[in-house]
C-alpha cells in the first residue's frame, strides 16, 4: 500500500514540475515575440 502510496506522490510531482516547466517556457517565448515587436518599432 505504502509503495502504491509513494509512486502515485512522485507521479504527482512529476506531472506538476512538468507544468511548471511548460508555463515558464511559454511566458519566455512570449516574452521574446513582445521583445521582438519592441525592437522592430523603434527601428521604424
């Protein structure tokens, strides 16, 4: 029961890291589009 117990926890923590990873991946590419379109309208 214990080993059931601790393999769905670790299961849990992974898919949880997992997300965080892909928020923090998403806001950065969004954060280089908006950088981008920064750079390109002070260059007109």
């Amino acid at each position: 029961m214990w080993v059931l117990l601790k393999d769905f926890l670790l299961v849990s923590i992974g898919m949880g890291i997992g997300v965080v990873l892909m928020c923090i991946l998403n806001v950065g590419k969004e954060a280089d589009c908006e950088m981008k379109q920064l750079k390109e309208s002070e260059d007109n």
